[in-house]
C-alpha cells in the first residue's frame, strides 16, 4: 500500500510530499540544505502572501512556499526616520 502523496511548491518547483508533511518536510524534500538553514535560522519560510509560516505548519495540496533569508534587525546601520 503507498501513502498518498500531494503537490506542494517551493520556490516554483513542484515537490511531492507525503500528506500531512510539515512546511519543512516540503522545504526538506526541495532542499536539504535550504532546509537545515531553515533548521538553524538562516532562511525563513512564507506562504504565497509573503506571510511568514511556521516550518511545523501542515501542508494542503497546492500549497505555495517561498524562502527568504533572515536579517538581523537592531543593527548599527538602523535608524530610525
């Protein structure tokens, strides 16, 4: 017996992943490497809204993911205008 399996696209490409896989598992199943930067903070992952989403989030067929890097934020270079 096969498990059933849903599109899901990460940065324009079509992953198959298991159903019930996580917004990680998608990243995971595009990338490892993307994902394990995802895993230690260096990427960020966001819905096809450009929402933030978080890697636990389930993952419905069609669903659209795009990675972002992370900036710090506070820097010295910041000011406020």
């Amino acid at each position: 017996m096969t498990h059933p399996t849903i599109p899901v696209y990460v940065n324009a490409s079509r992953v198959d992943v298991p159903a019930g896989s996580t917004a990680l598992d998608a990243v995971r199943a595009w990338s490892t490497a993307a994902a394990a930067e995802v895993s230690t903070g260096g990427r960020g992952i966001v819905d096809s809204r450009g929402l933030p989403l978080d890697p636990a989030a389930p993952m419905s067929a069609g669903s659209i993911l795009r990675l972002v890097a992370i900036r710090e934020r506070g820097g010295a270079g910041d000011a406020a205008h």
